[in-house]
C-alpha cells in the first residue's frame, strides 16, 4: 500500500513484477540484491492514470541520495517510471526494509561522469546498453525529503 492507500501496479513483465512483489513481501530480504547488485523499489505516479507505479531497480549511492539509470535496457524509448517522474518527480522508494519519501530529478551534465561511474561499477552492462542506445541514457539522483521509516512488517513476522 501507498500513502495513499491505494496498491502500486507492478510491471508487465511477470519476473519483474514479482521481484518487486517478492521485495516487498519480505522487506527486502529477498530481492534486494539481485545478480549481485543492490535493488530498491521505486513508485511513481502513472503519468497518464495518476495511479502508483513500482519498479525495482539497480540503486548506487551520491551523498545522502540514491542513484539509478534509466537505461530501459539500451533502448532507445525512456522507460515508463522515468516519463512518470518527469511529470511527477514526488516519488517513493523502499531500500531494504525503509520507506523514504524523495524528489526525483535527472542527475546535471557536472554530475553526470560521477554518477554514470559510481553505476556502472555496480552494474557494467550500462556502458553496453549506452553503446546500443541513440539517446543519452538518464541517470537520476532520488533526494530524500523525509526521514526514513520501516516498511511494513512483512506476513509471517520476518523483517
């Protein structure tokens, strides 16, 4: 459930959305790491239904704020969360067992070789999917604007 009661629509694609299912389940204990690398749910507001939209994604960290790549796996459309938060960039993320309220906004050209860096050493397959790709692929910075909280306890009493 969201702060707004109402339940994020998952992906499309049945493995996707059960990862964020699954993440979301168990408080991230399973789902967060995924191929070895850190995972986070992202929700956004559908741009077109107003209705909450999750994503799980690659996540690095920049200061006191969170990264992740809309690579859309190189290709050459922006993803459906990035078009969302374009529009709305009020969004929720849940890192492991923490909800936390941020303004998403896409990383600027100075911090652009930072960012890509500190992704990339997460997941390498971005510098391919760049190669492929004939649009720059954002990068954006999610900057907390409240305190982190814990999720809800998970089913089966388990954190």
């Amino acid at each position: 459930m969201t702060a707004t009661g109402i339940s994020p629509t998952d992906s499309r694609h049945p493995v996707i959305a059960q990862h964020a299912r699954t993440y979301a389940a168990t408080g991230g204990h399973q789902g967060h790491l995924w191929n070895g690398a850190p995972t986070l749910l992202l929700t956004t507001t559908g741009r077109a239904t107003g209705l909450p939209r999750r994503t799980p994604l690659i996540y690095g960290r920049y200061h006191d704020s969170y990264l992740v790549v809309a690579s859309n796996a190189g290709a050459n459309d922006h993803p459906d969360w990035y078009l969302n938060l374009l529009q709305t960039p009020h969004v929720t993320m849940q890192v492991i067992n923490r909800i936390i309220t941020a303004r998403a906004r896409p990383a600027t050209d100075a911090e652009r070789l930072t960012c890509w860096a500190i992704m990339t050493a997460r997941w390498p397959d971005y510098d391919s999917y760049q190669s492929r790709s004939s649009r720059v692929i954002p990068i954006v910075v999610l900057e907390p604007t409240t305190a982190q909280h814990p999720a809800a306890k998970p089913a089966g009493g388990r954190r």
